[in-house]
C-alpha cells in the first residue's frame, strides 16, 4: 500500500512562486508557502522590448516607477537572447522570457492584465498583438501588417521614426518619451543593472592583473560602435592626439573598450600609440564588459551600450554624437555631451558622404576638455581617499 501522502498549499499567486522549483525563501532557509515573505500577486504585467541591448538598458529606468504605480503586479520582460545579461538580477523584473518558440507557445496560453509594447518594430508589435490581454500599450500590429499607436504618446514616437524632420525636432529623453506611452508622465526615472559584488570586484581585479593602478584615474575608452553603425565613431587619430595630451597634463591611465568589431581598430591604437594604453579584450561577455566598464572612472563613448552600462552604473560619461539625438539621452548629471556644429545631426545614417562627417568636426580640444572637467570631478570627489574604494 502506498504511504499517505501530505498535500501541501502551493501558493501559485505568491509573487515569488517560480512554478516548477522551489523559490529563493524555500531554498535558503526552508520555509513554507503563505510564509511571512508571501505577496500576492495581483497583476500580471508583460513588458516586451526586443531591439537595441542599449534601448533595453535604458528601458530599465521605467521599472521603478512602474512597481511603485502597480506595487502588487508582477513583471515579466520579453527581450532577445542576448540582452537577458542585461535584465538578469533586476529586483523588479520577476521573469525573464528570451524571444524563441518557448516563449511564443506560452503567449498562446498565458495571459496577462496588461502588455506594454515599445518596440515599434514589427515583430514586436505582432508579439504584443498576439498576447493575451485587454490592456495593451504601445505598439500593436493591424491585420494589414503595419505597425499601429495604442495612444496619442506612442503616436508621436511611431511620427518620428517614420519621419526625419519630427526626429531631429524631439525635445524629449528617451526615457521621458516612454514614461509618456506608459503613463508615467512626471515620474523619477533611473536605470537598473544590478551587478554583484563578486563581478565588480572582477571587474577591478582583471584590470589590475592588466597593470592598472586604482590609485590613479582611470579612464575607459570606448572606442568602437559596432558593425552597423560605423558613423557613431570618433576618429582613431583623435583617440590618440586625446591620450598624448591627457597623458601630459594628469596623471592619467587608459583602458581601450570594446567586442569583437573593434579588435583590428584597437589593434592599431596600441601600435600607433606613444602612451601605454591597456586592451580590456573585445571577447568579454556583457556582464563582465559591463564591469570593466564599471571599473572605470571616466567613460569617453559614442551613443553605445557602453554609453547606456557607463551611465546605469554610475561613471563620469562624455559621450561623443553625431548621427543620433543627443537630446533622447538622459545623462542623469553623470557627464556631459560633445556635439560638433552641423545642420544635418540626427540624421540616422550607417554612413555619410560629407566630408568632414559629423564626428570628423569633433576635435580634440572639445574632447579633452571635457575629460579634463569630470576627472576633476572624480578627484574632487575622492579627495582624500583612494580611487579604488570607489571604483565600482
């Protein structure tokens, strides 16, 4: 005869039940369902943002205000593969779901109170379109197979993608942009990327074994911009004018940052370079890329997914624009913007035949300035200290 078994309470509405393994209460110290940690859920949100890791960064900074407006929703993140790194560890994000055929069967069966869709892309917007919910913000796909606003906000967003000039007149962050959509208007904002202690310290420690001295400034040097966008680049020799003069004036270290696209392109800037500059690599997996970045005390970019890890944790930035808006990114008072003179910014363009392009007509000195204004700022605030106790 089989034992008798116990039927325990499986609390399938508790904000933490992870459905078929135990949950984190459980398994660190063995408590029960219905425990004093127990929530109840009581929403069920999906988020869906597919496209760009770097607008999925940025798109963290709505999560605060979002819990604080529904405190007893559970979220669920709907992204691609390779920006799941990104998401992982976000105390406001209860699911990760990666873009696939598992996650399409469960839009067939789950459903949800309510969608936020910011992706304009297709493919999103039919995902947000086949979810199962009454609530759907965004974007959705029509029959017809083109992309539609669920509301005026989104309608203004979806205006300036399909025309230039709308574009290159938005007053708006990004971010402010989609608070607007999600209704949010008016709400403190700030991106998350929860790192752990172990990978910060990694972080620091690998750029030691490299010969990095925390006790002097540290500057990152991001100096690519991917395959796609090879506008979004500054100039290599301005990169190196830029260390020869910061070199001479402060007692200053480089870091070159980067993946794989920029490995010939730093290559040639150790080659070429008078000043000792240290290879972070171009193999990195994000998070570990994310804490080198952190590592650094100042930041020198383009508009890139270094731009947006520098800024989720907390780096003096410069950031280096020219084809995109510089008035979409938020800075949050970490840094300041170096934008050249000419009429056609914004523009969006992989290329460009103007020459001077828009980034040639960065110089140097705008560069070196503002690098020189946050290390002071840096040093200012670790008067006193070490730079490493605050490196992360």
């Amino acid at each position: 005869m089989a034992p008798n078994l116990i039927r325990r309470d499986i609390a399938f509405d508790c904000k933490y039940f992870l459905g078929d393994r135990p949950c984190s209460w459980h398994k660190s110290t063995g408590v029960l369902c219905r425990c004093e940690h127990y929530q109840k859920v009581e929403e069920r949100i999906l988020i869906i943002k597919l496209d760009a890791m770097g607008d999925v960064l940025r798109t963290t900074a709505l999560l605060p205000a979002l819990a604080a407006q529904c405190p007893t929703a559970t979220i669920t993140w709907l992204t691609r593969r390779e920006a799941r790194p990104l998401l992982e560890r976000n105390p406001y994000i209860s699911e990760i779901l990666e873009y696939g055929e598992d996650a399409l069967l469960q839009l067939r069966v789950r459903t949800f109170d309510r969608v936020f869709n910011l992706d304009a892309g297709k493919v999103s917007a039919a995902l947000a379109s086949a979810a199962d919910s009454k609530a759907k913000v965004g974007f959705v796909l029509d029959p017809n197979g083109y992309v539609q606003p669920t509301n005026e906000a989104a309608r203004v967003w979806l205006e300036m993608g399909v025309f230039d000039d709308l574009k290159r007149q938005g007053k708006k962050s990004y971010q402010d942009t989609m608070a607007d959509i999600m209704g949010l208007s008016g709400k403190p904002h700030r991106y998350v990327l929860n790192l752990t202690e172990e990978e910060r310290k990694g972080g620091i420690n690998f750029l030691q074994d490299l010969g990095a001295d925390f006790d002097r400034l540290v500057i990152g040097l991001n100096t690519g911009a991917g395959r796609r966008w090879q506008l979004k680049q500054w100039r290599e020799d301005g990169y190196l004018e830029l260390v020869d003069r910061l070199a001479a004036k402060l007692p200053v270290q480089f870091i070159l940052l980067g993946g794989p696209e920029e490995r010939e392109r730093h290559q040639r800037l150790l080659a070429n370079s008078d000043v000792p500059l240290i290879d972070a690599g171009c193999n990195n997996t994000v998070r570990q890329f994310a804490s080198l970045v952190g590592a650094c005390h100042v930041v020198v970019t383009g508009d890139t997914l270094a731009m947006h890890l520098a800024l989720a944790l907390e780096r003096r930035t410069i950031v280096l624009f020219g084809p995109t808006n510089a008035v979409e990114i938020e800075l949050y008072g970490l840094g300041e913007k170096v934008v050249p003179q000419m009429t056609c910014l914004s523009c969006y363009k992989p290329e460009c035949d103007f020459i001077p392009n828009c980034m040639d007509l960065i110089t140097t000195d705008m560069v070196e300035a503002a690098v020189i204004r946050q290390c002071a700022h840096v040093s200012r605030l670790h008067e006193g200290q070490t730079l490493i106790a605050k490196g992360n």
